[in-house]
C-alpha cells in the first residue's frame, strides 16, 4: 500500500505542481492517475521513487516513510517503465532487461536467464535477446521496456504514459498485455495517462486531476460513469455532451452498438433470445 498524507511540491520558480495530495493507493491494484498536461501527475508518481522530493507531506509504502529510504535503494526495488522505453541503446535487449537485477549483485548468467524468461512474459520472441534497441520497432522496444521494469520482481511498479509514443493497434495491444499480466502477476501498478479510454480500461482505482493535482474523484471507472462528481468530471470522461451514451444501429450486416459520436464500440450476437442482447 502507498499513501500520500497532505503532501505539497512546489518548484524554485514558485510553480505548485501538487498542492495538499492525499491519497491512499491499495496494494496488488491498478491506480491511475488522469488528466490534463500540467496537472501534477508525472511529479505524484516520481514522488513515489524520489525521483522529485516533496516540498512537504509525506509518502509511506506499507505505513514506512519512504523520506527514511536510501533513493538509490528504494528505486532498485521499485520498477519504472517511462513513454519512450529510456533503453540503454548500447545493450542488447537481454541486458537491458537485466540491468537492475545486475546492479543488485545477480550474476550475469542468472540476470540473462531472467531476461530471456521475462521476454516471453511480455511478449517478445527471445530471438531478439541479443539485438540492441534501434533493431526494434517501437511496440518492441515499450515491451522491453515494461520486461525491465520487472526484472527486479518489484511489488511496485511505476507506468508513465508507456504507451503513448506508439501507433493505435500497438497501444491497444499494449494494454490488453498489461491487463493480463496484471491478472498473472498482482502488482501495485501506479499509471500515469491524459487518456480517460485508457484509464478507464486499465484502472481499479482511477484518480482524476485537476491543476495542482487537485482530486476532482477517484473511484472505479463504473462509479465514475455512473455519478460524476461535478461539471469539471463530466466534461473530462465526456459524460456532458452524451458522448458515454450508447445505441443500437442497424446495418446491413447486423446491429451494431455506436457510442454518442456514432463510432462503432461493438456488435450485437446473433445468438440472442427475444431481440435481448445475450
């Protein structure tokens, strides 16, 4: 479990990025922190590794102040996985993967094992283990990126917008691995998105932001859809202009579910009973 008590982190220029967070993120859950660019949800999942320290507040991981932690330390046993994979682009796949687990005094063959085991994980043919980064399309190269955040077998892993360098179908493909490694493994994944699809797909727990990091709700996405908790919320998910809504559509191919923008979210079974959707 982490928790935010009351914490603040304003920069020398006297910009406030997170003013009064508090906020408790459950263990071996999905967490996503939403909104828009500037609102403060980079610097709270930064916070969580000491990457940025904050001006006041504290962070606690299972009730221990992580302020007491050596930063190196703690984030070797916290896995980070950022939107541009950050590869090393002088290693190989393998050793990129095998990085941490290295540097926390595995031997290089047992490091190497792991990697090789945790490319099939994600998805990766270990053909590739001994080509190097620019060799790799950019779904690849993510892929690896989210193997090495893993490599440590971290209990906390850090997600910041890793999928948002990438094309549509990689995206999505992306995340479906996300969901079914997270079904496979039980982390507590903090994830950083602008995009509300995105978090309402991948989130147990979906925190949205306003300026400041500012909690305009937090809930699961079906509480969230069910009962915005104000104007700003409803415009954020869309629920404002009925773009939530959804209606059959009959085609000549069959009926159709559109959403309230008319884009196609899915189709009827040709199996229902009655005329009722199965």
């Amino acid at each position: 479990m982490i928790e935010f008590t009351r914490v603040t982190k304003e920069f020398p220029d006297g910009t406030r990025a997170v003013d009064d967070f508090s906020l408790v993120i459950p263990s071996r859950k999905t967490t996503v922190f939403v909104g828009s660019s500037g609102c403060g949800k980079t610097t709270l999942l930064r916070m969580i590794n000491r990457m940025v320290e904050p001006t006041s507040g504290t962070i606690a991981i299972d009730d221990d102040d992580i302020a007491g932690k050596q930063p190196v330390a703690l984030r070797r046993g916290i896995g980070y996985v950022m939107q541009n994979s950050g590869l090393l682009p002088h290693f190989t796949v393998a050793d990129n993967i095998a990085t941490v687990p290295v540097l926390q005094g595995q031997n290089r063959k047992q490091a190497r094992t792991r990697a090789l085991e945790l490319m099939g994980t994600v998805g990766l043919d270990t053909a590739m283990a001994d080509r190097y980064p620019s060799q790799l399309s950019g779904g690849q190269q993510q892929r690896v990126g989210v193997a090495r955040g893993l490599a440590a077998d971290p209990n906390i892993l850090l997600m910041d917008e890793p999928f948002g360098a990438v094309d549509p179908i990689v995206r999505t493909e992306l995340q479906q691995e996300l969901i079914r490694l997270q079904d496979e493994i039980g982390k507590t994944i903090v994830f950083v998105t602008h995009d509300i699809d995105e978090a309402f797909l991948l989130g147990d727990q979906v925190v949205i932001l306003e300026k400041g990091a500012k909690i305009a709700q937090v809930g699961s996405p079906d509480e969230i859809l069910e009962n915005p908790a104000d104007d700003f919320v409803a415009s954020f998910i869309g629920a404002d202009k009925g773009k939530r809504a959804l209606r059959l559509k009959q085609t000549p191919h069959g009926t159709v579910v559109v959403d309230g923008e008319g884009r196609t979210q899915g189709a009827l079974l040709t199996d229902a009973v009655d005329g009722a959707a199965p």
